[in-house]
C-alpha cells in the first residue's frame, strides 16, 4: 500500500524528485510549472528552470527585484488577487523572457516602471490605477494584450499608447474616462473596449486611424450620437445603454463590413431608411422609443430586435426587402395592426415573438418556415384556420393570457408538427368539446403546460351534482367520438432535432 502511495505522489509532483524540491505551499507541474498558495512571500527554492509561476490569491503588498532575480527562465507570471500596492522599479529587468505578466485584482495606483520589453500580454484589471503617465508602456514594442479594465482611469491620452505598435486587444472598459484626446495610432488594433465609462463624445480623429479594428465596444456611456469616423473594417459594433436619438447614414453608412450592430437601450427615436448595411446580420434596436418599424433594413439581416419600444402596425413595406430574415422580436409593443402577408418575402423566418401587443387576432399569411410562434398577452378571442393554415411547420405555439374560451379540433389539426402549446391565463368555458380538443391533443404527444379543464375548482353543494351530471354527460360524448380522436394518434409528428426550436420556460 505504501508504495502504491508512493508511486501515485510521484505521478501527481513528478519535479518533487528532480534536484530541486517544490517549494512548501507550492505544486510543481510538468514543463516547468510551479503554483504556490497563500503564501506570504516568494518562495526561495523556486527552480532556476521555471518558466510559469503562479502566486495567485497568496498576501504579497510588495513585489521586490531580488525575489525574482535568479528566475532567469521566467515566461509567465501571475499575481492576482494577493493585495499587492507597490512594484519596485525594474524588478523584471532579468525576465528576458518574459511574454505574460497578470497583476490583476491588487492594490496598484499606477502601472509598474521599467517593465521588460519581451511582454506580449500585459493585465491590470481591476487595481486602483488612475492616471496613465506617458512613458508608462515605453519600450513595449512586442505588446499585443493590454488588460485596463475596472481601474480608475479619468482621462485617456492617445500618445500614451504610441508605442504599443504591436497592440491588437485593449481593454478599458469599467474606469471613469470622461474624456479623450488625440488619435490612437495602433495599426494592428482588432479589439477596443470602451463600456461602462462617463463617455459623452469622442474627438473626429480619435478613431479614424485604427483601419485593422473589428470589434468596437462603447456601451454604458452618455453618448448622444454615433462617434465620427468610425473605422471601416469594423464587423461588431456595441453602443447599448447610451442617449443616442438618431441613426444616420452618414455616421454608419460606410461601414460596409458591419455584421453586428446594437444600440438597445438608448432614446432612438428614428433610423433612417437609406441606412443600408449590405453585410449586417445582426440588429439589435431593443428598448428604445421607436414608433416605427424601421425599413429598408440590411438585405442580409438574420435577426431584428425591436422588442421594448412603441411600436403600433407592422406592414410588407417594413419588412420586404428581409428574404433572410430568420428571429424577428417585436413583444411589447403596442402592436395592433399586423398588415396580412407582411411577411410573405420573409421565407426563412423561424422565430417570431409579438408577446404584450394589442393584437386581437393571429396575423395571416404567416410564413411556412415559422418553427415557433409567441403571442402572450394579446387580446385574441379565437384561433382560426385562415390564420394557422399556412404554419405547417410550426412547433411551438404560445398563446397565454389572451381571451380564449374555446379551440376548434379541426382548426389544431392543421398545425402537424405541433409539439408545445401553452394555454394558461385564458377565461376557458371548459365544454365537451374543449374536453375533447385536450384529449386529441394528448393523443398526438402535443405537451400542454397546463391542466387544461380538469376540474380542480370543484363547485359545492347543489352545483356539485350539476357538475358530476355534466361530467358524466361528457364522458358519454367523449366515448362516442373516441374512434375519432384515436384516429389522430397516427398524425406523423417530425421529431427531428431544429435549431430554432427551444423551449419556452427558459425564456420566461
């Protein structure tokens, strides 16, 4: 048994046996690796061959050169989360080597100088760093990530960054910057994260030169426009949770590589109609004031998120142009004419959700291609086979708390591939008929989230006998038609797996 122990420890910490031992408090890995915990300062027998050390979560307020020293081989460091307030001067002048240094989650007011011109990634999320000086990143010329986030950062000087020629992903988001100034001259930049400032406008040139950056991230800020001169090859653009009024041609026009743009959450009043992006996908446009639907939209878009607006008809010229068109969200809104084959051109529509609109009826000429169908919340009083005809492929049918009080068999048989339908919250005038309907759509394995008529809520005393008398009077019927329904049990149901079908509950 011993040996057994002895073999497994040897499996586990295999550099244990090498010439130098794992320092107490630490596990040495393979290639090189050493992880320490907890500990309350660098451990002297740390191998002179270690290339990654991790102090992660240990208590160091001060890093010292002579720690690291004799650490020559050192490529990546990492202590975050240990409180540590100050860095010494040059302390990694010996790490040659070194490509990744994380400092995050400390206590730092400023970025540590003298750091080694080999770092390619360097983090300092979440410290308590205020002002960048300007030769703070000098010499960093092989530098590609730089990790900002959640400091305190007021203001962001565009010539501090000048010598980070190599940059390709930079992180600020989570600091205080109210201003900007200058140009940032970054030509490899991909990734600018700007979120959650006090950004209320950008200089014209302080984008313009970043022509290699795709992802462009400026939500939570007080932006009242879109920034100028944004660069053309950017593919995402985020702008959620600002003050913006208005999208213009002229602010978005050129961007002809756009494939993601959202700008929920703002007080958009308008998008005008020759804002043509021939490559966007996505438009999210959630939360807003908009009360039209915005049209001539991108011939390309998937997916059009205008839910939590102001929004009162929806007709073929809004959406005409939208033959790829796969989610469409319009719920909450005030939706109360739905104009009869506005969506005929949408034919790869799956997904469509007009949940707490005015709608008193199911809009016609649906496209055969919806997979599910949300209407919670409407006004509607029937469901009709002109409505629900075209909806061959329909599996999921949400049709709570509308003002339904009764179905038509016939009507559901239209709807073969049906597997979810959701009726609660409607005043239902349980009969032998909807009895009936239940019973036929359990048959066909439809699931129905709710008991639907089954006479919990029992009445009492001489309408108690009414009720048993109605009971058995239906069980009469239901007998006689049960041939009928049986029948339906042979309605072939697709089971097959659909990416666009999901279920309900975890939505709501």
């Amino acid at each position: 048994m011993q040996l057994i122990l002895f073999l497994l420890y040897i499996f586990i910490c295999p550099s244990s046996f090498s010439s130098n031992r794992c320092p107490r408090k630490c596990v040495c890995e393979h290639r090189n690796s050493v992880h320490c915990f907890r500990v309350h300062a660098i451990p002297s027998s740390i191998s002179k061959d270690t290339q990654k050390l991790n102090l992660g979560y240990s208590q160091l307020k001060e890093l010292k050169g002579k720690d690291f020293s004799n650490l020559t081989s050192l490529e990546e460091i990492v202590v975050s989360s240990c409180g540590v307030e100050t860095v010494e001067a040059n302390m990694f002048k010996q790490q040659g080597l070194l490509k990744t240094l994380e400092l995050a989650k400390n206590k730092l007011l400023g970025v540590p100088d003298g750091l080694p011109h080999s770092l390619e990634v360097l983090r300092l999320g979440s410290n308590r760093i205020q002002n960048l000086q300007e030769s703070c990143f000098e010499g960093l010329q092989k530098l590609q990530i730089l990790d900002l986030q959640n400091n305190r950062i007021s203001s962001l000087r565009a010539s501090v960054l000048l010598s980070l020629v190599k940059l390709e992903f930079l992180y600020l988001d989570g600091n205080s910057i109210e201003t900007l100034h200058g140009s940032l001259r970054l030509p490899l930049l991909k990734l600018l994260s700007l979120g959650d400032n006090k950004i209320s406008s950008m200089p014209a040139s302080f984008l313009a030169p970043l022509q290699a950056l795709a992802t462009l991230q400026l939500q939570r800020n007080l932006l009242t426009r879109v920034p100028q001169d944004l660069p053309r090859a950017l593919i995402s653009l985020n702008l959620d949770q600002n003050q913006i009024k208005v999208l213009k041609a002229r602010e978005l026009g050129h961007l002809r590589r756009l494939i993601v743009l959202s700008v929920s959450q703002n007080k958009l009043v308008s998008m005008e109609r020759n804002l043509r992006l021939p490559n966007l996908t996505t438009l999210e446009l959630w939360g807003n004031q908009l009360r039209v639907l915005p049209s001539r939209l991108a011939p390309m878009l998937e997916t059009l998120d205008c839910r939590k607006n102001s929004i009162q008809e929806v007709t073929l010229q809004h959406l005409s142009g939208l033959r790829h068109l796969r989610h469409l969200f319009l719920e909450n809104n005030t939706i109360q004419h739905f104009e009869a084959s506005a969506l005929k051109n949408c034919i790869h529509l799956t997904n469509l959700a007009l949940e707490q609109n005015l709608l008193s009826a199911i809009p016609e000429g649906l496209p055969e291609s919806l997979v599910r169908l949300d209407l919670k919340g409407n006004h509607i009083e029937t469901v009709r086979k002109q409505e629900v005809r075209p909806l061959r492929r329909l599996q999921v049918l949400n049709l709570r708390n509308n003002r339904l009080s009764s179905l038509d068999l016939t009507t559901l048989e239209l709807l073969p591939q049906l597997r979810k339908l959701f009726l609660d919250g409607n005043p239902w005038n349980c009969s032998c008929e909807l009895l009936r309907v239940k019973q036929s759509l359990l048959s066909r394995r439809v699931e129905i989230h709710m008991e639907l008529c089954d006479g919990s809520a029992h009445p009492l005393a001489d309408n108690w006998r009414a009720h048993l008398r109605a009971r058995d009077k239906c069980e009469e019927y239901l007998r006689q038609t049960a041939p009928e329904i049986q029948g339906q049990s042979s309605i072939p149901v697709d089971h097959t797996d659909n990416e666009d079908y999901y279920d309900y509950d975890s939505l709501v």
